[in-house]
C-alpha cells in the first residue's frame, strides 16, 4: 500500500504564497499519477494540479495556472504545491491523492473518484 502525508498548510493573507508538501512512503512504486485536489466548504471536490511521475508532465486546472506549481524531489520521495498570488477563492483543505492509469493523459483528468490513496489533507485559509 501507500500512505501519504500532507503538511505546510496555514492563513495566510491574500496575495502571499505556501508551499504544501506530501510525503509518500510504502510501495509507491505500483502508481503513477500524483495529484492536489481541494475542497472548500460547500463546494466540489476539485483538482488543482497533478503530475505523472512516468513522463513528469504536469497538468493544472484554469484557475490556479500560472500561480500554482507542482514539482517532485525523487530523492525524498515528497511531491510539492508551490503556491503563490493566493486568494481568497483558495481557501480549502487540500489532499494529495494517487493513483496509477494505464494511459498517461488520465492523470489530468482530475477525476477524484479514480484515485486509489489519500492524504488526510492540509487546510489552506486565504484572508
């Protein structure tokens, strides 16, 4: 199995940035798709940005490209959210979730029922 753990969320004021981190360990091998999903109170579960550690490419859902960035450092097997220019809209609590596809296009299709493990999330709160 794989077990995911999520840290670096906070309040912060609008306009500042935070760097969300998760944490991966057990047998992370058996997926292939890493992926930031939020959900804010009354809202849909969304995603917000997800990578394919096959090819390394990211995918980013409208509202947060070009703020929001998604890297990985293999060496310490943790996959990042760098997210900067905050607003207000952001507030949520964010999960990283993963899972493997047979195709490589199904990891931004952000379709947060197909993901097989979770995080316990992190609570984002812009003010």
């Amino acid at each position: 199995d794989v077990q995911l753990v999520e840290s670096g969320g906070g309040s912060v004021q609008a306009g500042g940035s935070l760097r969300l981190s998760c944490a991966a360990s057990g047998y992370t091998t058996i997926t292939n798709c890493m992926t930031w999903f939020r959900q804010a109170p009354g809202k849909e579960r969304e995603g917000v940005a997800a990578m394919h550690t096959g090819d390394g490419i990211s995918y980013y859902t409208d509202s947060v490209r070009g703020r929001f960035t998604i890297h990985r450092d293999n060496a310490k097997n943790t996959l990042y959210l760098q997210m900067n220019i905050l607003k207000p809209e952001d507030t949520a609590m964010y999960y990283c979730a993963a899972s493997r596809f047979s195709e490589a296009a199904s990891c931004g299709g952000f379709s947060w029922y197909q993901f097989a493990f979770w995080g316990q999330g992190t609570q984002v709160t812009v003010s």
